[in-house]
C-alpha cells in the first residue's frame, strides 16, 4: 500500500466545505487511460480465436483520514491513499459466459470469476495506467477463455439448470461524470475531541479497552465499458465511532458501541451530544458487568428499531440479493415466494440508494450509480406484506432479465447483487406503550414467566447455503426481561437464532418510532457500506441461546483510577 499527502491535502482544501469541484472529462487522465486501452483492447480481445463480448474497467481511489484516542491519549492520526484496479472480461455471450454457474465440486464459484484485479500507482501518469492496465487485461482474458473451456465441459455432463436465464443483462449506457468533492477539517482540533471523547472511560477501572476515533474517506470510482458506459462518482463519509468493552467476573467479555455517521463535517455532533453518548455508554457498561446471565429461552420478546433494523437486514435482505438465487447451492428461500405474504399486511420494504438520510441522520447506503454502471432506484420489494421484487445487479434470474441498479463490490471485487439502504415502512402504527402490552398479552398467553426486550445489537449473520442451517444469528448487547408486572430486569449472555421463514411467521407487529443501523455488510463482492431503517417489533416468539464465554479471567490487578481530563 502507498500513503500520500492527504493532509496537505485538506491544508490546500481549507476555504472549501463540501464543495464539488468541477472537472471536466477531458481532463481526467485516468478516463483518459482507461478509454484508450479499452479501445485497443475491443480491437483485439473481440477479435481473438476465443473472443470477449464484454469488458469493463473499474478504477477506485481511497483516501482515508483516522485518528484514534485510548483513555484521553492519541493513539493514532494517519492518512492512507490506495489506487485497485478490478479488469471484468467475459468470453462466451450474454446467455453463456465463463460466469455460468457450476455444481462441480471444487469450482470456482461464479461470483469470483470473470475478473481480474490489482493495486495501481497512484500519480496520474497515463503512460504509467495504461501499461496496469495492459497488463491486466491480458491476465483477465486468459483466464477467461480457462474459465468458459471448463464451464463448457462441466455443462456437458451436468443436468440441465433450473434457471434457464442468460448470464449477463443487457442494460442502457450510461454517461455519468460527477464533479469530485473536497472538504475541510481541523485535524488538531479533531485529535483533541477524540482524546476527550475516550477519556471518561479512565474514571472506570473496570474498563479494560475503550477508543474513540474519526474516519474520513473519500472515495472516487472510475467505470468505462465495452457497451459505452463511462462515469466518475465520489463518495465523502465522515465515521466516529466510540467504542468501549469490560468484562463481567466470570470472564464474559462484554462490547459496546455507538456511532454517527455524517456525509459532511458540519453534521458531525457536538461535543455535548458525543460526551453525553459516552457516559450512557459508561452506565450500560456498567451495569452489564452487575447483569444475570440469560439461559436459553423461547418466547415473545420486542426488538427495539436498531436491532429490528440488523433482524430485516440479516433475515429478509440477504434472501432478496438475486444472484444466489441462481446457485442451486444456495437455499433460495423466497425465490418462489413471490407474490405471496411473507410479513404482516401492515409492513412493506423498500430500498433505496438514492435516499441521503432519515430525519436528517445520513444514511450510508446511498449512491448515483451502482458498481455496473446502472442508474441507482428505489425498489419496493414487499408492499402491504406481499413479497413483490428481488435485488438484481446484471445477473438475471427467472422473471427478471434486467438490474434494478443494485450491482455493488468492494474495490477489487465484481459486483453482485447486494443490499443499500433497506427502508422498512408500517401503515398505521401503534405506539411503543401499546407494543409493550401487547407483549404482556403475550407473556400471559404464553405462560410465560418472562418476555424479552432486546434494546441493541452488535451485529449478526446469516447462512444461506442448503448444506447449512439455513438460519441467522443476531448478536444482542442490550437485554431485558419484561416480567408480567410491567417490571424489567437488564440480562446478559444471550444470542438470537432462528431460520428465516419462521421467524417472519411469528412477526406480529410494529410501531411508529425509528431508528437507523449502519454497518458495513461482507458478503460475494467484499465489504459495503448499508443502514436500514427500521421501526419497533413484536415477535410472537423468538430463540435466544448462551453466548459464547472468554475463559480468560478479569485482570488481578484494577486500572489505575484516574480522573477524565
């Protein structure tokens, strides 16, 4: 990796606040060398005995600021620019392509083929790109033409695919040249607020690690194609993060988190709003390490927006990105149940790339045009409860030959159909007061000593493939028992599981009140950022089961107490 004067950077930067920078096509020398290959490049691949029908280039440049603070000290303020190049060259045709999906064992799955990747210099030397390139492509053809050579033969004696559909999208070009953003920041005064956001931890010795940190990147992505589609888009994100962690004396660690995310530094919080976060954080911390620990349990149980907003993401989203769908590995869970309710008539779903924030808290899942070259839209995927749409990047799948704008990677990846910002609506709901009687309705019901309300999680997965469980796992931080009397009591220890079809049988309802998830979602194409919005639940019945247990002991020895500064 190479590192660059970023910070000089934002110094040249400083009259400037978010503002686009106009720069026209014609002078962008990396378009420039990318178009130039791209054309030498068609003259022959297309040409060649095994001849390419697609190529695309895609160029990504990260810059990244972070600076990080431990208990009151600085532990890191540094700047990183990187430059990854991603070559995608399919031979074949739309309809069959060294992409087609295999059930040999031991093959290359489709996500990871058809590309071809690397780190490039960073200078705007055109001479010195289109050599990267050059060089690139070449490997990506050549494993291309391996790559069809054995999809070929492995079709051969394989039966015959469930989804006949082709294996790229034809799709509309799309010229798109975004103006490049710069920004300014006060990068001494940031590294004395990340000092005094993580310094009220030292009043607590029983804290064995707590930081807080800004993250600035910003990232600006190149795309040209054979088809004719070119475009530069950037992205500017602002990160600060608090994070802290005890652990209880029976060795139980014991995490927590909060975040704000901003597309610009002036709609970072203020140093009251973080420092009033961070001692709720101190006080959770607290009294996690004081918490019983849960045992197993079923039951009616409430999940709170943020953690309703992992649950959607984890158990509807990743079953609604198409291309698994076309994997006959995968379990496919709602391909044929379109047109059918899979949530109650109350709820609908939509995603939304296009969407900035929520109530005025960006969102992180946003952007013009996806990963494809396709124009980002909102799609409603479940209206009044009835599953209506997929996710699609340009892999079809059956009733569905076009993308939706949803092709999404990580630099260095191709893309695949991925999730953005999930938006999850209710029609006429009812209040959080009335959600916590209905959950003592259910209690009752039930017979159940105890009900649960899940406040917050820390994230979760989910397996989709048919030789697994098929199930998602959600990773609680914050726990309590609602007891019939209306009393709670915070618990510790536990994770929610459950396989996908069962659960949303068991959603009842939700209220009014939203909240907003953000995080950073791995799946075939790496990682990308998402939040989801999402409101208040009601689960007739949910599963948590015993966390697992650090056997590491707390420290003999307390921190040493110290006052904040």
């Amino acid at each position: 990796m190479r590192s660059s004067g970023l910070t000089a950077g934002l110094k040249i930067a400083a009259l400037l606040m978010c503002l686009p920078t106009a720069a026209r096509a014609a002078d962008d020398a990396v378009l420039h060398a990318m178009q130039a290959e791209l054309a030498r490049s068609q003259a022959v691949y297309f040409k060649a005995k095994v001849p390419a029908y697609f190529i695309a280039y895609r160029i990504n440049d990260d810059e990244h600021l972070e600076m990080n603070a431990e208990f009151g000290t600085l532990t890191n303020s540094a700047t990183l620019h990187t430059r990854s190049l991603n070559v995608e060259m399919r031979t074949g045709d739309y309809k069959f392509d060294n992409t087609h999906p295999t059930q040999t064992p031991g093959s290359v799955p489709s996500y990871a083929r058809g590309s071809n990747s690397q780190r490039i210099g960073l200078d705007n030397d055109e001479r010195a790109m289109r050599t990267e390139i050059w060089s690139a492509t070449d490997g990506a053809y050549w494993r291309a033409v391996e790559e069809l050579a054995k999809i070929k033969a492995d079709a051969a004696v394989q039966t015959a695919a469930e989804d006949k559909s082709d294996d790229f999208s034809r799709e509309t070009k799309l010229e798109l040249i975004e103006p490049t953003l710069d920004y300014k920041l006060d990068i001494d005064a940031w590294r004395e607020k990340v000092k005094k956001y993580s310094a009220p931890f030292r009043a607590d010795t029983k804290i064995y690690a707590a930081r807080a940190g800004l993250s600035v990147a910003r990232t600006t992505r190149w795309l040209v194609t054979s088809e004719g589609t070119r475009v530069r888009h950037t992205e500017l994100t602002f990160l600060l993060d608090v994070r802290a962690a005890t652990k209880a004396d029976d060795g139980m660690d014991l995490p927590g988190m909060v975040r704000f995310v901003a597309s610009k530094p002036d709609a970072l919080p203020d140093d009251a709003t973080v420092l009033a976060a961070v001692n709720g954080l101190m006080v959770e911390l607290k009294a996690l390490r004081d918490a019983p620990i849960a045992g197993a349990y079923e039951g009616p149980a409430i999940l709170d927006n943020r953690a309703a907003g992992v649950f959607f993401h984890e158990v509807v989203g990743h079953r609604l990105e198409a291309h698994r769908l076309r994997d006959e590995s995968d379990a496919q869970t709602l391909k044929k149940k379109l047109g059918e309710r899979i949530l109650p008539a109350s709820i609908s779903i939509a995603f939304d790339p296009t969407r900035t924030d929520f109530n005025g808290q960006a969102l992180m899942g946003g952007y013009a045009v996806d990963d494809d070259g396709v124009r980002a839209r909102r799609v409603q995927v479940v209206e009044h409860g009835v599953l209506k749409n997929f996710l699609l990047g340009r892999t079809p799948i059956e009733g569905f030959s076009h993308s939706n704008g949803h092709g999404r990677s990580q630099p260095g990846y191709r893309p695949v159909a991925r999730q953005s910002n999930m938006l999850v609506d209710v029609e006429a709901p009812i209040d959080y007061a009335a959600l916590k009687q209905k959950l003592l309705a259910e209690i009752a019901e039930q017979h159940k000593p105890w009900g649960l309300i899940i406040r917050d999680l820390d994230g979760g997965f989910t397996e989709t493939q048919r030789v697994s469980t098929g199930g998602a796992k959600l990773l609680p931080t914050m726990v309590y028992r609602l007891y019939p009397d209306g009393r709670e009591e915070l618990v510790r220890g536990v994770d929610l599981v459950g396989t996908p079809l069962t659960l949303l049988a068991e959603l009842e309802t939700a209220d009014g009140r939203f909240g907003v998830f953000h995080g950073w979602c791995g799946a075939e194409s790496g990682f990308v950022p998402v939040s989801t919005v999402a409101p208040d639940l009601l689960i007739r019945r949910i599963e948590v089961q015993r966390k697992p247990k650090s056997q590491d002991r707390p420290p003999i020895l307390p921190a040493p107490a110290t006052e904040a500064r």
